[in-house]
C-alpha cells in the first residue's frame, strides 16, 4: 500500500522551505513519485522565480513520465511570470496528481483541477488540507480579502503588565522569549508598531537572535510627527513604511522611508484602511509589537487573528501598563509552552459561526 500521506507530508516540508523569501505567493513543494520511490523533488524558493512543480521536474534523477505529483497547493492554469504547472505536469507525462487545496487565488480556484482533468490527468484533493491550510493562511487570507493575517505579540509579566509606563522601556521576559520572537519575525512579512512604542523604546525590528530575513517596518505616524534620527529610520538594515494621515498628506518617500496615506478618523488612523494599504505593498503575514493603544484599536475592530502571548514568572510591582487583552471565549489556544522561564501561548481567532436564525 502506497503511503500517499508520507509523500505529501513531505511536500509540505519542502513548502516550508520557501518561507520568508515567496510572500505575497504561497510557499508550495512538490514531490514526484514512480514506482513508490521519490525522483524529484522541488519547492518554489523565491518569489519571481519557478514555482513548486517546474523545480521538482528539474530536479528529477528519473524520467518523470507516468510518475505521481504531490503538491500541496492546486497547480496554477495561468501564464504569469511562469509557464502554467498544469500546462508543464502535462507535457512531462504526469499521470496523476495529489493535491492537498485548492488555490484560493480567484484565478485558479478549481480551474487548475479542471485543466489536468482535461488532460487525462487523475486528481485526487484534500490530503493534509488542514496543515496546507495553516501553513498558508497569510496567503490564503491576503488573496481573497485584500488583508494580510494578523498576529499580535504580547510581552507580560506574571501580573498582566506590558511595562511600567507609556514612558519608559521595560524588559518583562527573558531572553529566550526575545529569541522566539526573533524567530517569529522571520516568518511574517511586516512588523507594524505605533508611534509611542517607535519614541519610546527606538527598536530596530530586525532579526538578530535567529536566522532569517529582516521584515518590513511600519509605523503608525498620523500627523508624521516622529523624528527620524530613530533606528527604523537611520539603520537601513530593512525597508520602512510610515503610515499617515490621508487628509493632511499625501504619498511619498525619503531616503529613509515611504509614507502611505490612509483614512483618519477622529485624529486616529483608521485599522481597517491601514490594513488594506499594508496588504497592498503585498504583506500577506504582519506581527504587530505595539503597546496597549493600538492593541485596543485592533481589538475593537476584531482585526486580530492570532496571538502569542509570552509571560514571565515575576510580577512587575508598581506597574500602570495593563495587558488591555484577555483570552476570552472568542479565541481557540493552540498550544501552551515554557519558553525558558516563561510561558508561551498561542491562540487563533474562532471561525465566526453563521448566527442560527
Ligand atoms: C503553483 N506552484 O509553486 C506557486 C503557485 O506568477 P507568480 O509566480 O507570481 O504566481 C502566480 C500565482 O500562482 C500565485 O498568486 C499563486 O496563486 C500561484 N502560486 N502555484 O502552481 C507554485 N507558488
Ligand atoms: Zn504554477
């Protein structure tokens, strides 16, 4: 009996290999299988470049003729920077083709299945939907709502407090939160931080404990009042955003950054059209690091769709900074974990449910 899990499994280990270096495209592997033996195997490595299914051919040490395909993302039908998969899985011989979901892209939705159907190619869908589904949900979500996927990361002491005051920079967890931390921003396109948090704590927001490109910086700046002797803007070590108001100005950059206008509201940038702008300079994953202000305006638009909340074993005594989240009911954990001497947990928005009538 053929493992198809096993090799689809794979696959996905293969996709993973593409993370931090394909976004806004999906990360995608491919593996060929003849005669219950692997003889290629490829993943799509950067965006621009050849996606999952070419690579895989490439890399095949047998003919790839009459061979299985494992991928877990449907193939896509159309030419765009590349050949169509479908197009190219028909002219190597492919005979048969697991996929683990549909690509949500409205483009191919159904009609890369359709195309290998016609071509005589056998489609079986859905094995290991559900971890294809996680592993792409920045993509999946940035595709078919024009927003990218939210997470938002919360230091707290043993108390529930992010910091002493609006005023001061306070370390709260150890080093190997910060670590983890590190290694998270390696997964996420964009790291989106207020304009308190920028004055205040003058971070860098780059990758330095893990391995691992540096994301895009963007700060929250309404009437582009920060000074720009700040590390974001002095370093060069990523590319920076500022957001600002639409109505007092309008689109432009400096050496040191970019400003994108959005929408205001009661002297606040308003989250929702924030987000639709981040998306569109193509952040499909966005790790907020903000303080408590900005995590209330996220909250209050339900804007957050996950959460990694790392708490240390000590209180902080004389602290005003108050964690302004709880987890209630809304929210699904995932897992809970020591990270050195503090705790991890990771949660995820529940799926709203249709309202029974
Ligand atoms: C596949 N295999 O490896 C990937 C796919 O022209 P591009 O490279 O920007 O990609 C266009 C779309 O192709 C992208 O938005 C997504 O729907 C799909 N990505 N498809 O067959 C791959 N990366
Ligand atoms: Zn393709």
């Amino acid at each position: 009996m053929i493992d198809h899990e096993k090799y689809m499994e794979r696959a996905i280990e293969l996709a993973k290999l593409g993370s931090g270096n394909v976004s806004p495209n999906p990360m995608v592997g491919c593996v060929l299988v003849k005669n219950d033996k692997i003889i290629g195997e490829g993943f799509h490595e950067k965006y621009g470049g050849p996606h999952a299914e070419e690579m895989a051919i490439k890399n095949s040490f047998e003919l790839p003729l009459d061979s299985t395909a494992y991928i877990n993302l449907e193939p896509c039908c159309i030419e765009s920077k590349t050949k169509a998969c479908t197009q190219t899985l028909y002219e190597n011989g492919i005979k048969e083709c697991y996929i683990s979901i549909l690509d949500p892209n409205p483009k191919i939705a159904g009609n890369g299945v359709k195309a290998l159907m016609e071509y005589g190619i056998k489609v079986h869908i859905g094995l290991c939907s559900e971890i294809s589904q996680k592993l792409n949900k920045g993509f999946i979500k940035w595709i078919t709502q024009g927003k990218p996927w939210v997470i938002l990361k919360i230091a707290q002491s043993k108390n529930g407090f992010l910091g002493l005051n609006n005023s001061t920079r306070t370390q709260v967890t150890t080093k190997a939160s910060i670590c983890d931390v590190h290694s998270l921003r390696t997964k996420v396109d964009a790291i989106l931080i207020g304009k308190n948090t920028a004055l205040v704590d003058n971070p860098k927001l780059t990758v330095r404990y893990a391995k691992g490109s540096n994301p895009l910086r963007i700060i929250l700046d309404t009437n582009r009042k920060l000074p720009l002797d700040l590390n974001v803007f002095r370093d060069q070590l990523a590319e920076t955003i500022v957001l600002c108001s639409k109505e007092k100005f309008s689109n432009s950059r400096t050496s040191f950054c970019k400003y994108i206008t959005v929408q205001e509201n009661n002297g606040k940038l308003c989250m929702n059209d924030s987000l639709l702008a981040i998306a569109q300079q193509g952040v499909t994953t966005l790790l907020i690091e903000s303080g408590p202000e900005l995590i209330k305006s996220l909250m209050k638009e339900d804007l957050i769709d996950e959460l990694y909340i790392y708490s240390s074993n000590k209180n902080l005594k004389n602290a005003d900074l108050k964690n302004p989240l709880e987890i209630s009911d809304q929210w699904t954990i995932n897992y809970s974990k020591n990270i050195g001497e503090d705790n991890l947990i990771n949660a995820e928005r529940k799926l709203e449910c249709l309202q029974e009538l």
